[in-house]
C-alpha cells in the first residue's frame, strides 16, 4: 500500500505527477480532458492513480472544466408535497433519463429557507428545468439574472421561454364536455393549489385548464360563476384528495360529478368515498388529469386525461443540454398530443340522464 494511504494523506496530482514522471498539468488533462494528451500518456496516469487510490477532487474538476456537470430541477412544491405526487414523480424519472445519457447528475431544487428566489442563486447547475412558470415571474429574472439556460415544463408558452407542454386548455375543454354531456350541472372542480413560485402571476396551467372548463360550458349556457359550480384547490398528494372528498360529502349540495386537475387527487377522492359507503360513479362521479399509472388500476378505473409525463421531462432535458452546448434548437415550443381516456368512473348524472 502507498505511504500516503498507509498515514491517512489525501493523494493529490502532485503524487502522481511525481511517480509517473509527467507535469501535474498533464495529469489534470487525463482526468478532464484527455484529448490534449497521448494516449499512452493518459493510460501511464490512469494506472498510477488507480494504484494509489487517488479520486478526482469534484470540486476541482468543476473548476476546471467551468461547469457543475449537473442540471436542476426546480421542484413546484415543497419536498413533502412534491414527492407525494406522481405525475411529479414522473417528470422526474423523464429528465433523470437524459442526465445519466449524457453523464451529468440531477439536482432537485426546493424552496430555500421559504426563498425560492435563494434557492436559485446558490444552486451549483448548468442549466435548471421548472414546473409551471411564467416569462413574466419574478423568478424568470433571478435565472437571467445568472445567465444560465433554461426550459420550463408546463409552463405558460412565450417567445422568450422554451417549453414543453400538452393543450391545456383544449384537453380541459374535452373532459368537461364528457362531463356535460353525461348530464352533469352540480360540479365540483378541484384545481392546483400555487406553485411556489407563481403566487401573483396572471397566467397558470390552472387558469389555462378553468379557460378550457368554461369553453365547454359555454355551448350548454352555463359558466364557472355559476351557484352549481364550485372551485376548491387542493395540493396534489393522496391526502389532500381523501381531504377534499370530506368536504364535498360535508357539503349542504353535494355535487354530481367531481373533477380534479390532478389524478392523484382523484384518486384521494375515489378512495374516500368509498370508505364514506358512497358508490362511483352511480351517487357521483370523479374525473382526474395526467394518466398516471394507478388511475386505470382504481376500482372503478378513472376517466381522465392522458399526458406522457417522462416525455415531457425527456424533451425538456433534451432541450436544456442543447442551450448548454450552445446548439440551435429549432422549436423552442414544444406541444405533445394528449389523450381523453374515458373510464368507469364517469356516469350518468343522478336524477338527470
């Protein structure tokens, strides 16, 4: 075993410099830029390194190259609710995808003491990826303001933002119309609560999505101010569902149908009423958005829309190292096709149809 092993020392490129006979320069390009050397010489320091156990010092070799080798991911929520939603989950597992392809690692970014603001100022990334923004956030600024790319899943499309998205507005048109067209005029619509970083902005998914419900509306006469329509939000987590369904049973009105913007949600729902004896959809039907795996495996199965949620976290990473590399990208917009899954959890309205 090398001394320095042996009395606990921290090898350093100074050790193999001197062992294997080459400048440190040299060594240091082995490790981060092997090109700019022989292969003989590169292979020669490999092998000594490996023989005194040395490892590359992170923290050097970022400097050296001038970026962090990873990408953030700005989360919408705070941990807790962020990881109980699996939709999340899933764009997750989309832009992780693309990082291990090109060797960098993934960075999830909460909140910083309440901050989001702070939390991107001192993340050490290349480029970040957000959930639901907005060109006009004060947040957009904080990015620019150190100068690194970024692209924005589900966000508000502009000509100063990339983004990946589905059609809001005309996949929420499409299920509420399955909706009226069962009969259904007592709604509950259980939307998104504010990400934290669109608090005060004029534009959302969810307002996009309540746009979409009204477009459907329109052609029956009815609207969103309606006294048979009421609008709760709701965080997106399994509880937060069961939560939500406890109070529409609690409610003077109960409504016919409950749409969510979030499978989860629903699925809090289903398995709320359930428990409460009461039966879906024959006392009251539930409709949910996203398409996540356990929506088809509910008992009822639950109607629905599909988006492809590792596909958009696909895209948007795709995306994002190309801005890193500084190569063109052509469509800074990019819009996948959605699907309208209707389920057994969607029937006739009671006492309507």
């Amino acid at each position: 075993m090398d001394e320095h092993r042996k009395n606990g020392k921290r090898v350093t490129i100074k050790d193999i410099a001197r062992i294997t006979g080459y400048s440190k320069t040299a060594v240091s390009f082995a490790f981060n830029d092997p090109s700019r050397i022989s292969k003989q010489a590169c292979e020669t320091i490999h092998a000594a390194a490996e023989k005194l156990g040395y490892y590359p010092d992170p923290l050097a070799r970022r400097f050296s190259l001038q970026r962090h080798e990873s990408i953030g991911f700005l989360l919408p929520q705070h941990i807790h609710y962020s990881f109980q939603n699996p939709y999340i989950m899933q764009v997750v597992e989309g832009i992780g995808s693309v990082c291990q392809k090109y060797g960098n690692t993934l960075t999830l970014i909460p909140p910083l003491n309440e901050s989001v603001l702070d939390a991107v100022r001192h993340a050490a990334v290349d480029g970040l990826i957000t959930q639901g923004m907005s060109v006009d956030m004060e947040i957009v600024d904080s990015i620019r303001g150190r100068n690194i790319p970024f692209v924005t899943v589900d966000g508000v499309p502009s000509r100063d933002m990339p983004s990946v998205n589905i059609d809001d507005r005309s996949a929420a048109k499409d299920i509420m119309s399955l909706v009226l067209a069962q009969g259904h005029r007592e709604i509950v619509i259980i939307g998104l609560a504010d990400v934290s970083y669109e608090k005060h902005a004029p534009d959302s998914i969810q307002k996009a999505r309540l746009a979409g419900y009204q477009d459907a509306m329109k052609p029956y006469g009815l609207s969103l101010d309606m006294p048979s329509v009421n609008i709760y939000t709701s965080e997106c987590t399994l509880i937060e569902g069961r939560l939500m369904a406890t109070k529409i049973l609690e409610s003077k009105q109960r409504p016919t149908c409950v749409v969510c913007m979030s499978d989860i949600v629903a699925i809090g729902c289903l398995l709320q009423f359930s428990d409460q004896g009461v039966t879906v959809p024959d006392d009251i039907s539930v409709i949910g958005f996203d398409n996540i795996v356990e929506s088809s495996y509910m008992v009822p199965p639950l109607t629905t829309i599909g988006q492809p949620a590792s596909e958009k976290g696909r895209k948007a990473a795709e995306m994002l190292f190309a801005l890193i590399r500084g190569e063109p990208v052509t469509d800074h917009h990019v819009v996948i096709p959605y699907r309208v899954l209707e389920r057994e959890s969607l029937g006739p309205a009671v006492g309507r149809v």
